[in-house]
C-alpha cells in the first residue's frame, strides 16, 4: 500500500510511502508496516546502493530515478524499495552514508561477513517505529513453530489493542516480505533475500515455520558487544553504570530474544565482556541480582572496526 498514513483523531492524511498509524488518543504509538513496495531486500541490492549513494546521494530523488534505474538495473517499485531498506538498516541518514554504511563499504562491501547481517538484523528488529513487524515478532511474540496466519493474528491483535486502524493488506503484505526476507528455503528463481543466510527461519511445511533458537548463523564476541553497546545507548543512554540481565532477556527490546539466543549462549557472550573491554563491562551476580556494570562507555566505531580487523 503506497501513501502514509496518519491517524490522529480518526483523521487520516497522506504522506510520502509508508503505512503509519497512531493511537486514537493524546498517546501517540507510530507504527511502519510498508514502505518496502512488497520487496524483500536481496542481498545484492545493498553492494549496489552503498556504491551508488556514495558517488550520487541523489539516486533516490524522483527527478532522477530513471537514471537510477539504468545504473542500478532495478526496477522502479525496487528502487524505491532499496531506498526504504537502505534508511531502515541505518546505512544512510541526512543524505549521506552512516558511519555504518561507510564502514561495510570499506570493509566488506559484498556482505560476506555474517556479522554484517546481523548488525542489519539488529537495525531492524530495535525498531518499532520504522520495522513494527519485525520488533513485534522478535521481542513479544517470538514463536518457536508458526504459521503466517499466527502473525496476521498477533500483528491484528497488538495493532486492535492500540487503537490503530490498518487494512488486512498492508498487514498481510508486510508479513510475506518479513518471511521471504529470513526463510533460508530458498526459491531457485529469485535473488537471495538479505538475511535468508543467518538461519533464523526456516520452512517446515507448506504454511508452517520454525524460529531456529540457538540454531542461527555464529555471532561474533565483538558483535555481541557492538550490539550491547548500541542498546545501552538507546535504552539507558551515557550515563548508565549498570543494566540488568533480566532486561536483556526478557525487557521490551531483549537481546537475548532479537538475536535468537539460549539463556546458555547470553551468557556465554556475558561471561566474556570483562576481557573483551579491559574490565569495562564486568558481569556479577549479587543476592540474586545479575548485572553488567559498567566502568567507562565503548566506542561503537571502534568495535566496528575489531569487527571488520
């Protein structure tokens, strides 16, 4: 469904390209189901925007995208497409690339490094703003077998319980380009989608899936720590000296659940912070209270680049 759309007081305007609802009241919940054209991202879309962007960061205005579908050999509805995926995984923001995107431009530019895709897992599912679905299924629902109908179910309901009004479509759009994205089965005839690799989802039956918990693609120590990094900045911000296991298990945004992850494997990765930072995370157990305490803040652009060696 093109157009966003506002609903403030039960009145609705359009906007730009993606589906937004709100709240029908003083609180306002903003939501994104669309945007995406119907496009999974395909794991070659990402080499070619980054290239593209950075020598022209107008490719996605309007008046040049005939242009831009000669340069990227995609289609219109896929340039538009790209677009939207290339702002969602935080590679580009105020018309230039993020340190992020410049970074896997520079270091691994044909994304064969698995923990690039989960950093571009990790942009989507911390959001529920810009990717409501994948936030949604990660952190509340979080199912070890389910159907598409399950999601179209639990997206209905969460979205009812809010007061947010959006139509079966959209919805239901949203939900197959969520599951091509990740299902690691893949159609011989189509392009790898961008996460299909990290083994997250796989089909098990003709309408029935699995989350592969503690099955996944390996996460690196450094990605572990980049990822904790960015979630104390986001949740807690600078000043925070300490957070607590239970939230990175079980809290609103959960590590533990956003990467698919054993209680087992969570600690494991905790267990090796006090090395991994020189004793700047140091991990305790105190009358039942389990902590991460926090000495000195890290450098995200610094782990980026243990990451990338």
């Amino acid at each position: 469904m093109s157009g966003e759309i506002k609903y403030i007081n039960c009145k609705i305007r359009l906007k730009n390209h993606k589906v937004i609802g709100y709240k029908k009241s003083m609180t306002k919940i903003k939501t994104s189901f669309s945007g995406h054209d119907k496009f999974d991202c395909k794991i070659d879309w990402i080499t070619k925007g980054l290239e593209a962007y950075k020598e022209d960061n107008s490719i996605f205005i309007q008046a040049n995208i005939e242009q831009t579908i000669a340069k990227l050999g995609l289609g219109s509805n896929m340039v538009k497409s790209l677009n939207h995926w290339m702002k969602v995984f935080t590679l580009i923001d105020g018309g230039k690339l993020t340190v992020l995107g410049q970074t896997i431009l520079e270091k691994d530019p044909y994304l064969e490094n698995s923990d690039t895709l989960w950093i571009l897992h990790w942009n989507l599912v911390k959001q529920q703003e810009k990717a409501t679905l994948y936030n949604l299924f990660f952190n509340r629902m979080y199912p070890h077998k389910f159907a598409k109908d399950d999601i179209i179910d639990y997206v209905t309901s969460w979205l009812n319980d809010n007061n947010i009004n959006l139509s079966p479509t959209t919805i239901e759009s949203d939900i197959d380009v969520f599951i091509r994205m990740y299902n690691n089965k893949h159609d011989d005839s189509h392009s790898m989608s961008l996460l299909s690799e990290l083994n997250i989802i796989t089909k098990i039956s003709q309408s029935n899936y699995s989350l592969n918990i503690n099955a996944v693609t390996n996460i690196s120590d450094e990605l572990f720590l980049y990822i904790l990094c960015d979630y104390i900045e986001m949740q807690h911000g600078s000043n925070v000296t300490s957070i607590s296991i239970d939230d990175l298990q079980r809290g609103k945004l959960s590590i533990q659940k956003s990467l698919c992850m054993s209680e087992h494997s969570l600690y494991s990765k905790i267990d090796k912070l006090s090395e991994l930072t020189d004793n700047k995370f140091i991990y305790s157990e105190t009358a039942g209270i389990r902590q991460v305490y926090i000495s000195e803040k890290m450098n995200k652009s610094v782990i980026l680049d243990r990451i990338y060696g």
